[in-house]
C-alpha cells in the first residue's frame, strides 16, 4: 500500500512549518497544494515561487470554478425573482453582473449575492477545502493507497482548534494529519530559521495573517496596515463591493457585513442593509481603523510609514539583531 503525503500550503507561516516537518522527515510521495482564492497579495505569490526554488517541493496550484453555478443562479433570478415581485431594475442589475470572472473569491461573492462573514464563513470551505479535495485528494481515494492530509493546524489559534486530535481518520482511505498541532508561534518560526527558510515578507509588513488580502476577520490594526501599504486591495474590495451590490436582491452588500465593529451610530446589528451600506463600506471600515479605541477621533500616534518593518511576531527586531 502506498501513502500519498498532501501538504496544504497557503503561504503562511503554519503551513510552511508544515511542510518543511515534512521535509525533515524525508517524507516519500509528498504533493504540495496551494488553494488560490483570488484574493491574495502578489506578495504570497512569490513567495510561493520562492518556496518551490528553496525546497525543491513543486506546489500544485488549483482554483475553485463557479461557472455552472452562476448560470444556474441566473436561470434563478430570471425566475424566482420576478414571480417574488422583485424590482425589474434590481433583476436586471443582478443579471448584468452575475458573469463569470474567473476570479474564485469575486465569483464565490457573485454567486452567493453576498461577502462571508464570521458566522457564514463559507470562503474556505468553498476556495480552499473543497477545490483541493475534488482536484487532488479525492481522485487518490479509493485506490486501497490511503491519503494522508498534512494540515497546519495549531490549537492555540482558536477554541474550536483546542481539541482536534493530531490525527484522525476521515474515511475511504483519508487521514488528517496536524504535525505542529500543539507548537506555538515561536516554535513556528524557529523551524523557518532551523530550515533556512525565510518568513512570508508579509509578516514584516504588519500582517498577522497571510491568505486573503484582507481576510474578512483581519484586526482593525491590520486593516490599517493594509490601507498604509497596500491601498490597491482596498480600492479592489471597493470594487467588489459595488459589483456584489448589485447582485443582491437587497441591492447592499459590504465586505465587512458580519463585523461585530461599533460606529457611532451604534452597532450594525440592528440596522437595515442599506445602512450598513452607509457606515460600513470597506472605505468607512478603513477610516475606523485609523481611530483610536471607541472609533471616535483619530489616533495620531498611528506609523505612517509605508516603508518601515511592523510585525506582530518580533521578526523586525530579529532582522535587527542579524
């Protein structure tokens, strides 16, 4: 029987710890896979061709498709809609803009006619889990050869991560394997530094996350770094939220919809879509992000230095010290 060893890799730095563990043992049979949301920075991109060149581990790239959904979803609107009595204008604003566009992330939001968010958050299931299972696990199951999925997977990132076992089996053949389960975060980049690998650039950068650029569960101060360094993914999401807008039957829609943020008109629970729309633009988010707590006045002792080393994990006095 052989063992076939699929390494999830985002370009971060769990799962980059992942597969230099890999690495380290010698591990036969090893695939490498990076889920492309289309929406990440150019930054990860390199970093993943840096990755292949200094470990010598090709990385599969796949992508999610929703073509057929998005027909199908249009065949919904033309129908289901007008016979709900819906505005013609909001049909045929919806129609204009369910097209594919070959990119996962605005298509996933196209066809869903909204953003994820905390409570639905359905990107990774949908850009990163299934993509990956279709495209390359699942056509390995079922061969009596068991598959084993190498996940970087840490329990302290969340309660919900606290319990998961370091191995279990899921079926036909298929175990989830979490080799850096129980490390913590310096553990994580003194295996980058044992490896000679160097840190995703993003981490230097103010990013305490790398994968989607921005992620809709970035910290406020993150957001602010993004806005300071990266302003094209903010002008990109504002151009998203328009499209996305009009694919919604409510005609609102916000790439922070699901935050728990408090505005001075209170919280955004209580308030209609179309005031949410007013206050909680990924433009009105970024302004936020540059307040002090209580999100009222500005902070003025926020960096504005587009240039200088910000990170969450003292990489920057690292570099210092080297």
């Amino acid at each position: 029987m052989t063992t076939h060893n699929i390494v999830s890799v985002s370009g971060g730095k769990d799962s980059t710890a992942t597969l230099l563990v890999a690495l380290a043992l010698d591990t036969t049979n090893l695939t490498a896979v990076f889920a492309d949301t289309g929406n990440e920075h150019e930054q990860t991109y390199r970093y993943l061709d840096y990755l292949e060149e200094a470990t010598g581990v090709g990385i599969t790239r796949v992508r999610a498709d929703f073509t057929q959904r998005i027909v199908g979803k249009r065949r919904f609107i033309e129908t289901k809609w007008r016979e709900q009595g819906i505005a013609e204008s909001t049909v045929l604003a919806a129609l204009d803009v369910l097209q594919p566009t070959g990119n996962p992330f605005l298509d996933l939001c196209i066809w869903k006619c909204r953003f994820p968010s905390r409570k639905a958050q359905f990107c990774t299931m949908e850009l990163k889990r299934d993509p990956m299972l279709e495209q390359v696990v699942v056509p390995l199951m079922g061969t009596g050869d068991m598959v084993l999925s190498w996940q970087g997977i840490r329990a302290d990132e969340s309660l919900n991560r606290r319990y998961l076992p370091e191995c279990n089996e899921v079926g036909g053949g298929l175990f989830n394997y979490r080799p850096i389960l129980k490390w913590d975060i310096p553990a994580v980049f003194e295996a980058h530094k044992y490896m000679g690998i160097k840190p995703n650039p993003l981490y230097s950068q103010g990013m305490g996350r790398v994968g989607c650029m921005p992620c809709i569960n970035c910290r406020k101060d993150e957001l602010r770094e993004i806005a300071l360094r990266f302003p094209e993914a903010v002008d990109r999401i504002d151009r998203w939220e328009q499209l996305v807008q009009k694919a919604s039957k409510r005609g609102a829609a916000t790439f922070f919809a699901g935050s728990k943020a408090k505005h001075p008109k209170g919280s955004i629970a209580a308030m209609t879509a179309l005031e949410v729309m007013e206050i909680a633009s990924i433009r009105q988010a970024v302004e936020w992000s540059k307040t002090a707590r209580g999100g009222i006045q500005y902070d003025l002792m926020i960096a504005t230095d587009a240039t200088a080393c910000s990170s969450a994990y003292g990489l920057c006095d690292s570099a210092e010290a080297a």
